[in-house]
C-alpha cells in the first residue's frame, strides 16, 4: 500500500491516479489543492465526479468526505459545475 493510499478517503483507484498526474504524497496533494489535484485527474478520466473533488479534499483535511462543511461542499459543487 502506498503513501496516498493511507489517507482517509483515497484507494486504489484514486491512488492510482493521483500518481499518474504526479502526486506522489500528502505533501505534493495539499501543496496542490484538491480542485488542482482534480482538474489533472479529469483531463485523463472524464468520469471524474463530485464526489472524487470532495474525496480529495476530505483527504486533505483528513475527514471522510461526507463530513465536510457545508460552505466548502457548496464551494466544491460550483467549481465542478464550472467543468460541465
């Protein structure tokens, strides 16, 4: 298991293809930002969802994604709204 992987919300998959962008570690995803960090991975998987943004940034603050405050969750929403 790597080093993303140890992080709250981040499996295989994401894992995978946060290292596929270049984000090897904590450090390089929160230098980053998590809407930086999904921008990257959507130009590889158009299938990237709201869900995955928020995943990243749960990570980021190390909480599961679903407890994120509402403000951020709707700061979130409108920047993958911006993408469609």
């Amino acid at each position: 298991m790597g080093e993303l992987r140890r992080l709250v919300n981040i499996g295989k998959v994401l894992e995978d293809q946060l290292l596929a962008v270049g984000i090897r570690s904590y450090d390089d995803l929160q230098q980053t930002g998590s809407k930086q960090a999904w921008s990257r991975i959507k130009v590889t998987d158009p299938s990237a969802c709201y869900m995955r943004l928020c995943a990243l940034e749960g990570a980021i603050q190390g909480i599961r994604w679903h407890e994120l405050p509402e403000d951020k969750k709707r700061e979130l929403k409108e920047f993958y709204r911006s993408f469609k």
